[in-house]
C-alpha cells in the first residue's frame, strides 16, 4: 500500500505495473514475511543506459546533417 500511495491509482494497478518491470528486468522484487521490496536491476540500468548513449549520437548526427541541408538551402536562396 506505500507504494501506491503518492500515485493516483490503485495499489492494484501499481502492484501490476511493477510486474511488468520485473518481468522486462528492470527491477528485481524479493519477500520478506508480507512485503515485497524492490530495487532497480542495476545492469538493466547500464544497458538502457547503454542504449540512450546510442540513441544520443544517433540523434545528433541527424541533427548535424539537417544543419547542413538547411545550411545550404539557405545558401540556395
């Protein structure tokens, strides 16, 4: 019930949400008595960080290629 505290939602809906997060691997749940506490899966971390790095470099080699072809429509004109 903590959890879904400072959420609007239902303690249902967070308890299906952070299901979804194990099961894609990116938290990992363990019991202890009637809790079950969760912590982020730290190398799921690192390869999502992995992932926005190249997604970053994707992102501004497009940038830099429409800096030309607006560069040089401007010319153009």
């Amino acid at each position: 019930m903590e959890i879904a505290e400072p959420f609007d939602m239902s303690q249902p809906a967070v308890s299906r949400h952070l299901k979804v997060l194990e099961g894609a691997g990116l938290i990992v749940r363990r019991v202890a008595g009637t809790k079950r506490p969760c912590r982020l899966a730290q190398s799921a971390i690192t390869e999502i960080d992995q992932w926005l790095d190249m997604l970053r470099a994707a992102l501004a080699k497009n940038y830099d290629r429409l800096d030309e072809v607006l560069a040089e429509m401007k010319i153009q004109k």
